[in-house]
C-alpha cells in the first residue's frame, strides 16, 4: 500500500506521510532510494520537512489552546497535570526523544506547547531532533531494503497475525468493559 502511493506520488507522498506518524512510508521510500527510484538525500529532506513543519506547528496550538482543551475534558485534564508536570522536569529529554516513541508524536508537541516550554527551546531541539529521525529512518529503509523486500514476499502471514491480534484486542476490551458495566451495575444495586 505504501510502496504504491509513494511509486505514484513521489516525494509528495513522502512529505504528506512524514507530517504524520509515517515511519513505515518513509522506511518504504528508503527501499526505493535503494532501487534507484528516489534519492536518499531528497527523501531525507522532505521527510525532515513535513516532520518538523507539523511539529512545530502543533506546539503552538498547543501553547495557544492546550489549556483550554485540557480544561474542557475532565478526564483529559487529569491525566495532563502529571504530564505537565513531567515535561517541565523533563523537557529537553522529551522534546528530542518523543518523536522515537511510535503513537505519541504527534501529540507530544500539543502537551509540550501546553507546557509553556519556551518556543526557541523547542525548536533548538525539536528542528535537529527532526533531522536525525529522517536520517535514521530513511536510511534504515535504505540499508535494509533487500530484508524488507523479502519480508514483503511474506506480508500476507504478517498481515493474518495482525488480524488474530485485533481481534483477540478487541474481544478482550469488550470483555473488560462488560466486567466494568457489571460492577457499576451492582454498586447502583
């Protein structure tokens, strides 16, 4: 799926995948980098380009609006205060290492902005942080690319796997929140 869309649209895809969590895309046009479809160092800036535009451009939604979104989910705005908290303890640690964390980047920068990091210290660290994460995950894809094209070879015994996961994952949630609908339901009784 990935290798199609980045063969059809190029480095425009690359961009697009990489302004979201797109390791897998920007892995993929490592391997074609490697088949001489695409340049590695063109697929490193654009990859670099869309991860660090979204970024920065979340961090001051964030920093502008973060609060009020945190105080307008009580849930939300519970869980946040020990985030908070752990970013200002934290802050150059995470702000480098949070875009590694598959799932959490592009949130990272909404709570980083809520925060009130200062906005030169997050792009002194999230601009090279973006640098490094192109280069790494590109030239994995580059590097690895005959490994990856085998394992392509045998994605639909992957894909079968992943399937039986989602579904046991959700059995499994449905079973949790039916025990948690019984006992509120006796609590009330």
């Amino acid at each position: 799926m990935f290798e199609s869309f980045i063969k059809a649209y190029g480095y425009y895809a690359v961009f697009l995948c990489a302004c979201i969590e797109g390791e897998v895309a920007v892995l993929f046009a490592g391997v074609l980098c490697r088949q001489g479809l695409m340049s590695l160092q063109w697929v490193i800036f654009v990859a670099f380009l869309g991860t660090m535009m979204t970024e920065q451009v979340l961090y001051f939604v964030g920093r502008i609006y973060g609060m009020e979104l945190i105080n307008r989910y009580p849930k939300l705005k519970e869980k946040s205060q020990r985030v908070i908290e752990f970013l200002r303890k934290y802050d150059s640690a995470f702000i480098f290492g949070c875009r590694f964390v598959y799932g959490i980047r592009n949130v990272s920068p909404i709570m980083i902005g809520a925060a009130n990091i200062p906005p030169l210290k997050y792009s002194a660290l999230n601009i090279p942080a973006a640098f490094i994460w192109a280069v790494i995950v590109a030239g994995a894809g580059y590097a690895f690319a005959d490994v990856m094209e085998k394992a392509k070879n045998n994605l639909q015994y992957v894909q079968y796997g992943a399937l039986a996961l989602l579904i046991v994952a959700l059995v499994y949630f449905i079973y949790r929140k039916n025990q948690k609908r019984r006992r509120r339901k006796k609590k009330c009784d």
